[in-house]
C-alpha cells in the first residue's frame, strides 16, 4: 500500500524515535549548545541561513541514531557561524560517541571533523587515499597551530591534485 510523503510525515511512528520537547522547539540538552535562540513560532523563512543550519543539524541529532550523514552541513555558512557549528559538532561527536559520515570539500573542515579522510576521485568515485588524523590533536581554536595539520592538508590536498589530473 502506497503512501504519499504528507501521510508518512504525519504518522506518529515517525517520530517514536525523538526525545521529548515541545512542539516547535529542539530538546533542551541539545538546544543549550547549539546557539538556539529563534522562538518557537518562527517560520522557516524568519530564520536566517545559520539559524536553518542549527535546526537542520538539530533535527538529525535528535532522531538519536548511532550513525549520522551530514553533506555539506557547514559550506553555505559565513565563518563565525561555521566555526561555531563545527565546535558544537564536535562537542556533540565526544559526548555521544556517534559514527559521523562527513561530505565536504574543504580541506581543513576534513582534517578537524575527521579520525579518517578518504579521498575519492571523480565519476565513478573510487577512494583515492585515506589519511589519517590523530586524535590527539587538539580540535579547539588553536586547531591550525599545531605543526601536525599543516602536513595533513597538504597531503590532502596533493591526494585531491592528484586525483583531479588523472580524471
């Protein structure tokens, strides 16, 4: 039996998986760090584009799953706001242990998101390199400071040279 997308979203099984909040607002464990500010009748177009960011992110970090894919999750953003996100991300990585399955295309976004990045080639996408990052590095705001990364995205970004000559 088929059904349309406004019968599947209005179904409460759909939402058996979330934590309890209050209509039109995230949970409170997750909007205390996230920057949520926006009141809860705010429409979609009263909020500005990091403020729609948060609300993304939150939506799929309240669903509670183990593993997550975000594509592109930060790229639209002006640095402050991104800056901000990738922090609460990652403070969110190390409080709940999950699996992140991060897309992107900025290279230093890769190296301080990421235990593992894996470099694909053009169509058809094969992984080119994988790299490796220490997770001893520090991922707070001297991040680009320490003399470890510097190497890192250069190897990235050779691996992405590389494999963009031979497309």
């Amino acid at each position: 039996m088929a059904t349309d997308h406004r019968q599947r979203r209005d179904r409460p099984a759909d939402r058996r998986h979330l934590p309890s909040a209050r209509p039109g607002r995230p949970p409170a464990h997750c909007s205390r760090t996230s920057g949520w500010s926006a009141p809860s009748s705010s429409t979609p177009r009263q909020l500005s584009g990091g403020m729609r960011q948060r609300v993304s992110l939150l939506r799929t970090v309240v669903q509670g799953r183990p593993v997550m894919l975000l594509d592109e999750p930060f790229g639209a953003l002006d640095a402050i706001t991104r800056d901000e996100l990738q922090q609460w991300l990652l403070e969110m990585w190390r409080r709940h242990g999950w699996t992140i399955l991060l897309i992107t295309h900025d290279i230093r976004e890769a190296v301080l998101l990421s235990d593992v990045v894996h470099v694909f080639s053009p169509r058809p996408a094969r992984i080119l390199a994988s790299v490796h990052v220490d997770r001893d590095i520090d991922r707070g705001a001297d991040f680009g400071l320490d003399p470890r990364v510097p190497p890192l995205e250069a190897q990235l970004h050779a691996e992405l040279t590389k494999g963009m000559a031979g497309a």
